[in-house]
C-alpha cells in the first residue's frame, strides 16, 4: 500500500473514530472463528483489533463461545454432542466440561492475545460477581440456562478503570448451579444491559446470504422484523436461531446496531467500524439506519446453519 493510500485509510478512519469514541461495543467471538485460515492468525489479528479499539477510546467487551473446543473434548471423553436448535443439550457431566473448556481454554488464550500488547484484558466469567445469572431453560436440554439477569457493575467496573472484559458465558442460579448459557444470547444480553452502541458477532461465514450456498448472495443490511419473517418461515434455521434471536432482540432493546462478521477476515473489526463501505451483514430494528454507514441495503435475506454454537 502506497503512502497516501495510508493517509486516505486513516483519514476515512477519523469520522468514525470520533463517532464512537466513549461508546461500548460488544464483541462475540466464536469458537469457529478460532479455526483461522491460511496466511494468518484470526487471533492474533482478533486481539490488534480489540485494543486498537481500545486506544482510539472505544469500551470493547469480548464474550466468547467455544462450541467447537467444547464438542472436541466430549468426543475425546467418549460423550456424543447433540443439539436441538442450535443448543447444546447438557448433562451434568457437559456442564463441567464446557466449563473447564471456557474458562481454562478459551479465555486464557483470549486474555493473552490482547495483553501481548499491554496489561488490558482481565477474564471473567458468568458466575465472577452474579455477572450472568440463568435459570433452565427446558428439561430436554439439561443445564442449558436462559438468562435471567444481567449484573453490569462487574463489566462497567472494569470499563471505568480502562481494562477490557472478556467474559465466558457460563452463569449460575441463586443457589450456585452453574449452566451452559448460548454464547450469542449471553452476549446480546449483556449488550442491552450496558447500553452498548453495537453487537458484533464474529463466526465462520461471512454475514448473512439469502442462499446459504452462493456467496453473491450476501445480505448487506436487513432490519428485526425482517429477520423474525425468515425465522418463522423456516428460512433461518438450526446454529444461527440462537444469534439471530439474540441480535433482533438487543437492536429492539437500545442496541444501536448487530452485525454479523467473518472473523477469519484479517481485521474484520477494523473493517466494519472504521470504513465507509463496511463488511459483512449489519441490522437494525425496522426503519432505523445508522448515519454514517454505507452498507448496501438489500433487506429481504435468509441463511440456515451458518456459525455452530456453543
């Protein structure tokens, strides 16, 4: 890249810099997303991202997944993953193993990707301060948790002081049960309880397609309602219900924006936030647009199994 090039990259950059500044974005990361491509390091590159949000004045939160981590380790201990529309369905035994894998696999690595560029990432989870706090969702899915609650205190805490959450999404009951809770529903929750500006969701697919097998058929922008039209007609189905019920609901909710990303894009962040042409799919609740966003609006999508969850 030539120097004015540079120069015309950074100068695109300000506007949105200034727009943003002070604002809170929630970041899902997904385990799918850590499966990477070839040429480089989605993680590494992930973690440039999340500080260099950081430093231009942005409060990013990352709430991570591992459906994939946690599916590997079940298989190695014999155990079968089974889903029932995009949920896990978890036994006493999955629980503690998505545990261990959440807290003592993927949030460390996540922790350490960011503070390889200074001391800024502290890891939590759901349980840290009532920060999730769930009861069961149905008894055909086992410790699977829906949320009850959201205690944001423990994430403005960190935020005031200048450190970055990265939160893993396992919650508790009042009495100290732990449950697996949907990564995507966790991080729409907590979106809305921090009042945050954006919810990105980061995965293997590139954003939204109205066929889920052409690639021409990207969905640039599409609102709420006519996300919900496709979830009834049965047109979005399986892994992604969970992140589009989650999205449709944070942007009804005070969230100014979802999107939905390829995370194994280098700097797929930086892309969305700091372009005029964006990347990926963005949605909004229906009749609102975000000023200063140029993503091409086709609004009538659908997609089917894009992104396991965790």
């Amino acid at each position: 890249m030539s120097a004015s090039l540079k120069a015309e990259t950074l100068a695109e950059a300000l506007p949105y810099i200034r727009r943003f500044a002070g604002k809170t974005v929630v970041v899902k990361y997904g385990g799918n997303a850590l499966a990477g491509t070839s040429g480089h390091d989605p993680l590494a590159l992930f973690a440039q991202d999340i500080v260099m949000m950081r430093l231009v004045g942005m409060r990013p939160v990352v709430v991570h997944g591992g459906g994939p981590q946690i599916s590997a380790l079940m298989k190695r201990l014999g155990k079968v993953p089974e889903f029932v529309n995009g949920l896990r369905v978890t036994d006493a035994e999955t629980v503690e193993i998505a545990r261990m894998v959440l807290k003592g696999q993927v949030n460390p690595q996540l922790v350490a990707a960011i503070n390889v560029h200074g001391n800024y990432a502290v890891g939590v989870s759901g349980v840290d301060g009532g920060l999730i706090r769930a009861h069961a969702r149905d008894p055909e899915l086992g410790f699977v948790g829906d949320v009850t609650a959201i205690n944001p205190e423990v994430i403005n805490g960190l935020l005031d002081n200048e450190f970055i959450p990265v939160v893993a999404t396992i919650g508790c009951d009042e009495a100290g049960q732990a449950y697996n809770i949907n990564a995507d529903t966790a991080a729409g929750a907590i979106a809305e309880a921090l009042d945050a500006e954006k919810l990105i969701y980061l995965t293997d697919i590139e954003g939204l397609r109205h066929d889920v097998n052409d690639a021409a058929t990207l969905i640039r922008q599409t609102t709420a309602d006519e996300l919900d039209s496709l979830v009834d007609d049965g047109t979005i189905a399986g892994g992604m219900i969970p992140k589009i019920s989650s999205c449709t609901h944070a942007v009804r909710n005070g969230v100014n924006g979802g999107h939905i990303l390829d995370g194994r894009v280098a700097h797929v962040l930086l892309l969305e936030l700091f372009t005029d042409a964006g990347i990926g799919t963005m949605i909004t609740n229906a009749g609102i647009t975000n000023a200063g966003i140029t993503n091409a609006g086709i609004t009538n999508a659908g997609i089917t199994n894009a992104g396991a969850t965790q």
